[in-house]
C-alpha cells in the first residue's frame, strides 16, 4: 500500500515521477541512446506541453525539493 501512494505522489503534476516516466520509455525505445539525450528530449517535450515558465518553474522547485532531501540525509 506504501509503494502505491509513494508512486502516486510522484506522479503530481512537478514531483519529476511523470518526467522519469517519461525519460525511462525513450530510453527503452531506443537502446543505446543516452540518458542524459533522453532527459533532453523528455524536457524539449514538457517545454512544449507546459510553456518555459511553468518548466522551469516545476524544475526549480524539484531542485530545492531535491536540495533538501539530500542535505537531510
């Protein structure tokens, strides 16, 4: 029960679940492609989708929540 509501909150719009969701099938697609040209296809994709303000701002705030999770460890 634990690991589906861990999955469906890194699904929320902005918690990066949908992006590595994402990344992770372009990177299954396509075999030796790497995963740093997936993620940079994945963000072109959300750039698209969501505007560059609104990217970047779901970006700045998964560093800061990325940031804090790995300062409290």
């Amino acid at each position: 029960m634990k690991a589906d509501l861990a999955s469906a909150a890194a699904m929320r719009l902005g918690m990066g679940g949908r992006f590595k969701k994402m990344q992770r099938g372009i990177e299954d697609a396509h075999p030796g492609m790497s995963p740093e040209r997936a993620a940079a296809i994945t963000a072109a994709a959300g750039r698209k989708k969501y505007g560059k303000e609104r990217f970047q701002d779901m970006a700045a705030a998964g560093m800061r929540r990325h940031n804090r999770e790995k300062g409290a460890k």
